[in-house]
C-alpha cells in the first residue's frame, strides 16, 4: 500500500515494510527529486503511455505472478480510491469456504488464479513422482492445452474465479479493457481465450471488456517507474532530459 503523493510505503508484506518514508530515505541518499508508485500502478502507467492502453481511458492493470495485483486507470488518470487500495482484485472474495489467503481472509481470487496458486493446485493433484520440480503457471497451462484433466481443470479453476472477479468490476465501473502483466503475462495467452468466452457468457448488461496481454510484459514496471519520474521531473518544471 504505497501513498505516491506523500513518498510513503505504508505497507508492504513481501518485504516488511511499514509506514517507510521511502523518498524521505532515498532524496537523502541519492540527492535528486524521488517519485514514489506501487508497481502495478507505474506498470499501468506504462502500458497507458508505451503500451497496449495508449489512448484508452478507462482501464484495470492485472498483473498475475506470485499474488495478483491490480491497478485503475479512469477517466484518463490512476484511481487509487480513498486508502490506495482501488484495484486490489487479488483479495476480491470468490468463495467464502476457500483456501485461506496471505491477506488473512479466505477464498481470495489469488488464492486460485495467481500463477504461485495455479503452480501449488497442480501439486496437490498431480504430486511429483520424483525430484523434478514442481510445474510453473505456465507449464500447468501448457499441459492443460495438452489434455492433462488436472491442468485442465486447475485452468478452469483460475478462469471461473477470474471471470466472477473481472465481471463484479465490470457491473461496478464498465472500464473499457483489462491489461493482463504480471509473471504470467508470456502466458496469459492461454488463460485469455476461454476468459474471454467465460466472461462473454456473464455479459448480460451489454459487452464485457476487451482483454489484452501486456504489451511491455516484465519491463512494464520499470518502463513505468521511468514515466513516472519523468512526469515528476516535468511537474517540477526541469529541464534535465531523463536518460
Ligand atoms: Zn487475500
């Protein structure tokens, strides 16, 4: 949970930070102007700017990897909601009886539609019979175009929870596209074709969002990181062309 205006990193759980100041930390060291974004926000940044959503008003950034994170884009400008929370799809409840999330609560739809989550459903189903690894994301979707009914299923899994998530944002705000990023994104194109057809068959009040895969895949953080530094350099009216 990051608040971009004030520099402040409130609350990161992969990493343990709390209430950081983290452009108070880094001005001090590097002595330059410090923008401060959540990744998926600069990663939305991004694909707005570089990307797959130039020109596109409204939009959510997905990005699918070890949870699931998630960015708007309305109107043209990042909404982040009252406590910079807007867009945290990952933790939207899909089944109240599910897997207990890292959140703390349960059946979050990154519980099983994250690619860590896709990764550890395969296992529990289909438990390694030697010392291989244990299957990726996408390995397990590549299995499932393959026939493999554990793949396959794990798949449907990801896409129903995706699907009831994606289209509870769609009765609430009716945003144009949905940019799937993330670790997944080399992959997501075989989650998006039967997306696609699972959130065709729940469009009832008119079309469902357009799905893209990230045009700017891993780099988008960074390429967004970048834009938004240079919007800050531009707000301060600097002169300095970022390299
Ligand atoms: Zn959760």
């Amino acid at each position: 949970v990051i608040d971009g205006e004030a520099g402040v990193a409130h609350f990161a759980a992969n990493i343990g930070w709390k209430d950081l100041d983290l452009r108070e930390q880094i001005q001090t060291v590097l002595d330059v102007p410090v923008a401060v974004s959540h990744d998926a926000a600069a990663a939305a940044m991004a694909e707005a700017t570089l990307g797959v959503a130039v020109g596109v008003r409204d939009f959510l950034f997905l990005a699918i990897g070890t949870g699931i994170g998630g960015s708007l884009v309305l109107d043209g400008a990042p909404y982040v909601g009252a406590h910079g929370l807007a867009g945290e799809l990952g933790h939207v409840p899909i089944d109240p009886r599910g897997e207990l999330c890292g959140c703390g609560e349960r059946g979050c739809l990154e519980t099983v539609a994250s690619a860590a989550s896709i990764s550890r459903r395969y296992e529990a189903r289909r438990p390694r019979q030697s010392a291989a690894s244990q299957p990726t994301a996408s390995e397990v979707l590549q299995r499932a175009e393959l026939g493999d009914p554990d793949a396959a299923a794990v798949r449907d899994d990801a896409v129903a929870a995706l699907a009831s998530a994606l289209t509870t944002l769609q009765r609430m705000l009716d945003v144009e596209l949905v940019v799937i990023g993330g670790g997944l994104s080399a992959a997501a194109s075989a989650l998006l074709g039967p997306l696609e057809v699972a959130m065709e068959a729940r469009a009832r009040f008119g079309p469902p969002p357009r799905l893209e895969v990230s045009l700017l895949g891993s780099e988008a953080g960074c390429l967004g990181a970048a834009v938004t530094a240079w919007r800050l350099l531009d707000s301060l009216g600097a002169s300095a062309t970022p390299v």
